[in-house]
C-alpha cells in the first residue's frame, strides 16, 4: 500500500481484508466543530473515529505533547486495529489532522499507514457512499509499540541553534512566523526560532486538497531555503501542521526528518527563548 491512496483506491478496496478506515478529524477551537458528532452523522463506510484529542501525554511537561507509545497502541486496540492490519487515515479538518494521525504511527514502529489524498471534502465531492452512526468494533490486543526517536524537545531545539545540525522548517503563516501579525490560533508572542525556515502548510495543496505532485514538494522545499539532503526538524503552532510538512518530505523520499514537540505552543510560551521577528520596514529578521 502506498503512503497517499486516491479516493479510486479507497473506493474499491473497502471490502478487502485487514484494511482499517480512520476518522482523524478534529479541529481548532475557533472552528467551533465536533469532530465525533460529526463522524457520527456522516463518515466513509465502514470507518472508524480516531480520536486525536485523546492522545496528548498528560504527564508531559509540554503542551498538546505526543502521546506515550501505550496510549496509541491503547488507541488502537480499541478501535479493533491488529499489527498485520493495513490503516488508511482521512480528515475533514481545515489543518490537515491526517498527517499528525500518520505520524504518530511512523514514530512509534507503524508503517502499513496511509492518508487519503483529498480526505473527506474529496470523497463526499465525488458522491462517492456515506453512512451515519457509530460502527461496531471487536477490540483487538494492544501492541508494543517503541519510540522510532523522531522527536525534539526544547531543550534539543536550543542545542540545535548554536550547532545547527538540522535544518529547521516551520510550518506557520508568514505572518505569525515573521512577528508581523497577532497569534489568533493560540494567542503566543509571535516570531519564530532563530535560524528556522517558513513553509506555510498550504501551499503543499492543490486546489482539490490533494498533494502536489513529488516534484512540486520537492520545488517548494527548495524555495524555502531547505537542503533535502540535510536532516530537517519540523514546528508549527502545536504540532499539528508540522506533520503536514513531514508527510510531504516522506512523500518526495526523505524521513530523516523529526517533530518539535510542544512547537510553537512551548517555545512561545517560554520567556526565556530566543524569538526572532522580521521588521515590516526592513524585511530583515532580528
């Protein structure tokens, strides 16, 4: 199975054998939606919801921290998912939350995982069929799932500005990332790590949802300053979109990549950090 399926696939290999539909939906705040209900009343056959806001490590002193490898496993055994089984990954969500469902599994030892490509909006857009209410799952056994390590904390993310041995890719608007505008989505000091890069997410879709084709990525990528050649640790504002810009480097062939866990969320938080702003005057960064 390939890591970005069509709508085609889905539709035809619904019926086929250790092939696991998850709703990973879920939604800033300000979208005022709900996610499970909305699953409820209208998902892809057979699927079922993944739910996101469940896995945060609560213990962790990061904010919206990526959960511990028991919780997804635990996750995942609840909605009936066996080790030999096949996972496709859909949203309907605005931040693309597929690609952090995706990369939770990568990190923690899953790869038999998929997104679809255009997600739900594409799905419903075509007529393809809907049903409504909440699917009958047989739990399976949890499984042991490990750390694959491709995670950076606070402490590394500082480290990294004096040695600079990975490239730093933030996943922002230009706006909040420069400090030229206020943070609405989780009301931080903007600006952004000293020495980091901007590739806003949405610019690796086209106009349907989809992914750009590889060698857009890879255009894209180059344009924001990014050696695919060199390791890359991705940011956004919580973690979130960060996975966007993970799955599109996976796409192109690169996964020697990592997530700032916390991103944003915990170095903006922090008035100890180092932010760096752009002047709208100049155009420099300070």
């Amino acid at each position: 199975m390939q890591s970005l399926v069509s709508t085609e696939w889905l539709a035809a290999a619904l019926d086929q054998p250790n092939l696991v539909v998850l709703d990973a939906s879920a939604h800033l705040p300000s979208a005022k939606r709900n996610a499970a209900a909305e699953f409820a009343q209208s998902h892809v056959p057979g699927a079922r919801f993944f739910d996101l806001g469940a896995l945060v490590d609560e213990t962790s002193p990061v904010p919206m921290a990526c959960p511990r490898p028991q919780q997804l496993s635990d996750l995942l055994a609840e909605l009936g998912v066996s080790q030999d089984d096949r996972i496709v990954f859909y949203c309907d969500s605005a931040v693309k939350t597929s690609a952090r469902a995706w990369f939770l599994c990568m990190e923690n030892g899953l790869h038999n995982v998929a997104i679809l490509d255009g997600g739900l909006a594409k799905w419903r857009a075509e007529g393809r069929s809907l049903e409504s209410g909440e699917p009958v799952v047989v739990p399976a056994t949890p499984m042991s799932l490990h750390s694959q390590s491709r995670i950076r904390l606070k402490a590394d993310m500082l480290a990294n500005i004096e040695r600079a041995s990975e490239q730093v890719l933030d996943a922002r608007d230009e706006g909040r990332f420069s400090g030229t505008t206020v943070d609405s989505v989780h009301g931080q000091p903007t600006g952004h790590i000293p020495g980091s890069l901007n590739l806003p997410f949405p610019q690796l879709f086209a106009d349907d949802g989809t992914y750009r084709s590889p060698d857009e990525l890879r255009d894209l990528f180059a344009e924001a300053g990014i050696d695919l050649n060199q390791p890359v640790t991705t940011t956004c504002g919580s973690g979130v979109t960060a996975s966007v810009l993970l799955f599109a480097m996976h796409l192109v062939g690169k996964d020697d990549t990592a997530l700032y866990d916390g991103s944003w969320l915990d170095w903006g938080s922090d008035p100890d950090t180092p932010k760096a702003v752009r002047s709208e005057q100049d155009g420099k960064v300070g």
